[in-house]
C-alpha cells in the first residue's frame, strides 16, 4: 500500500536491498517515518477489527464503541461495526512495544521519537468515523442505523498521503512534551499543552528533515530517483521535472501488442487482429 501510494513521489517507499522492510528510513524521526508508522498501524488496526466483525476471531466480536456526539439521537446505533477498539489495542501492543518497554529518559532523543511514533500510531483512530444506512420505503430514509466501520487500506493510504504532505513537525519542549515547533508568542505557550495537542489531533508529526531522496545513499535508506519512470509536462509530482531532480530524462517510444478490431463468426468464435501500439516512456537519468 506504502508504494502504490507514493508511486509518484522521489521517495517511493522503496528500501535497499536486504534493509528489511522499511529499512533505515526509521532511524530518523522524518515524514517518512511518520507516515510508514502510521500504515502499519492502520493495517494491523483494519485486519485485526475487520476479522472481529466477521466472527473470526475468538477473542473478539463486534465492535461495542459507545454512541458518538455526531451521531443523531433519533438513529439507531447499532449493527455489527468493525471492532477498531481491539484492532487498536493489538496493533497497539504490537506496534508500541519498543516505545512502552524501553523507558527513555525525559526530553532525550529517543523519548521524542517514541512520543512521535505513539502519536501518528493513534492517527487511524482519531480520524474514524461512523457510516450509516437508510431504512425506509422506496429510499424515503426515514431511519438510520449506524456503525463504526474502517475505511479500505486503499481509502486509509490515500488519507494518510495527504496528511504526509500536511504533516506539522514538532519539537520536545523542557517539559518533556511535545509542541509545534517555532509556534510563535508567548501567549501561545500559556495557553496550555492541552490547546498545541487538539491542533494537532488529525495531523502526523515529525522530527527530523527528511534525507536527500534524489540520489542514493544507503546508510540513509534512499534508492534515489535514476531510472525512475516520469511524466513529461506533467505538473505534478510525477512530472519530469520533479521526479528527476534537475538531472533530465530520456526518452524512448515503447511497443505493445493488443487484440483488436474483433469480430464474431457463426458459429461460433471471435476473431481479431493484433495492432501494434506506441507509447511514449519517460526515464530520469
């Protein structure tokens, strides 16, 4: 999901070879690592809730979350919904190990990582929402049930692709905690912890600045953008442009063969011709 998420971004969720699954791109507290924290946890979170609903899990059943504010009162809350509450709790569990166990000093390097990764960790949860579905004659609506349900992984990936972009990078003040970093005015810091967090409560945050991803470097976990497949006039992230970094692209036209202009023969077969196709493919030096 990562990378079919970031197909057209320099950093395509690629690693280097034998790096493990994300390799170093965790050992600095980046986007990144925000956002690959985060889709563990929301697919660990999905599989484990949606396994509950289905009855295959013995340990878990449907999901018992309390009637949200959001949900009127005249509707019914009920249904059986995804069990995020213990899909969280595993992934949870799982996931957050390290971060629980380790006990790192306050206002320390590797305590600023672990409040980060604890954070995007719980972003799934903090932006799930009900769905509902009309009861009535001829569609009329009349009543509602409603229940809490995951998105898919491809619906959950795209959310988290724009909240990557949207990221808001942090900092680990003397307290211990953590705040947007260089938020400006006194005022803004008596106004409490409690104010910076809700700002930030649907947001990923990060750390660090993020590597160089146009060239590659293996100690950092970049594979760099060579050989890399572009967009040519595209304004976007896939465009030329930006996916080669300044260094150009060549190009070469591409030859494909398909089945065409079918027809059907009594009795009883299709026949068709094969046509040649040509494609332009642009490739980053």
């Amino acid at each position: 999901e990562c990378q079919h998420q970031f197909r057209h971004e320099r950093w395509n969720c690629s690693t280097p070879y034998g790096s493990g699954y994300f390799g170093p791109v965790h050992k600095i507290g980046s986007r990144e690592a925000a956002y690959t924290y985060s889709i563990l946890s929301a697919g660990v979170t999905h599989e484990i809730g949606r396994r509950c609903r289905l009855g295959l899990l013995q340990s878990c059943g449907c999901s018992q979350a309390p009637r949200p504010s959001t949900v009127n009162e005249k509707w019914t809350w009920g249904g059986c919904g995804d069990n995020i509450e213990y899909g969280y709790r595993f992934s949870r569990d799982f996931i957050d190990v390290r971060e629980k166990e380790e006990g790192f000093p306050k206002r320390s390097t590797d305590h600023g990582r672990s409040l980060m990764n604890r954070w995007n960790n719980e972003l799934l949860k903090r932006n799930t929402r009900p769905k509902c579905k009309c009861h009535g004659v001829s569609g009329s609506c009349n009543m509602k049930t409603c229940w809490m349900q995951l998105p898919t992984m491809r619906q959950m990936g795209a959310v988290l692709l724009g909240k990557y972009h949207t990221a808001r990078r942090i900092q680990i003040n003397a307290r211990g905690n953590m705040q947007i970093k260089n938020q400006p005015g006194k005022r803004d810091r008596e106004r409490g912890e409690g104010r910076k967090n809700r700002a930030l409560q649907t947001e990923l945050v990060f750390l660090d600045d993020s590597p160089d991803y146009c060239i590659e470097n293996r100690a950092q976990g970049t594979v760099g953008t060579t050989g890399r497949m572009c967009r040519k006039g595209s304004h976007g992230s896939e465009s030329c442009d930006f996916l080669c970094c300044g260094r150009g692209y060549n190009s070469y036209t591409k030859e494909t063969e398909t089945k065409c202009k079918c027809k059907f023969q009594w009795c009883c077969r299709v026949v068709c011709q094969t046509c040649v196709n040509q494609t332009q493919v642009d490739i980053c030096k």
